[in-house]
C-alpha cells in the first residue's frame, strides 16, 4: 500500500460515523445508498469507490456483497431503528451494520 492509499484510507476512516437510519432513509429513496456486507471491510469498500477500483469492486458488486438495499432491509432498519455505520463517497452513501 503506498502513501496515497494510506492517505485516503485514514480521510475515509474519520469521515466513517454510526448514523440512525432514520437520517439515512432519504439516501436510500433517492438510490444512492449502498449497503456493504459485513464480510468487507466498509472504508477499504468506499475507498475502492474512491479511487474508481473496478477490478476490486466488481467481484463483491456481483455477489452482492455491495449492493443497494431492499425495502426489507430498509423497513427492518426503521423499525428497529437502527444504527449504521456510514461514509460518503459521492454521489454515494456506504452503509454497514454494526459488528455484534
């Protein structure tokens, strides 16, 4: 990893936040929320989106591990008000649930 890598890695980490997502639902309803499995890492995910890395994305975009959410997802995610992690990588918001 080289120094912009890193670079651009630690901007995303201090712009990551858990986020209600009642403050998320607007992101979602205009389809530019993306829901990140917790099986990847979400900043090394947003800073692949960052830095246009197809190859990378591309394999977790087909198995969707990086997907957007459904209206289940999102319904349960508003009825149990929910946290989400969140970081922005215009015109996208990234989201992943909290690790238990």
């Amino acid at each position: 990893m080289n120094q912009q890598d890193q670079s651009i890695l630690e901007k995303l980490h201090s712009e990551t936040a858990l986020m209600p997502w009642k403050d998320l639902q607007r992101f979602f309803a205009q389809g530019n929320l993306l829901y990140v499995d917790a099986s990847l890492n979400l900043v090394q995910s947003a800073a692949w989106f960052a830095d246009d890395v197809v190859d990378q994305l591309a394999p977790h975009i087909e198995s969707k591990a990086i997907a957007e959410p459904n209206n289940e997802q999102a319904r349960n995610w508003y009825e149990n008000d929910s946290q989400l992690w969140a970081v922005v990588v215009a015109p996208y918001v990234l989201v992943q649930e909290q690790k238990r």
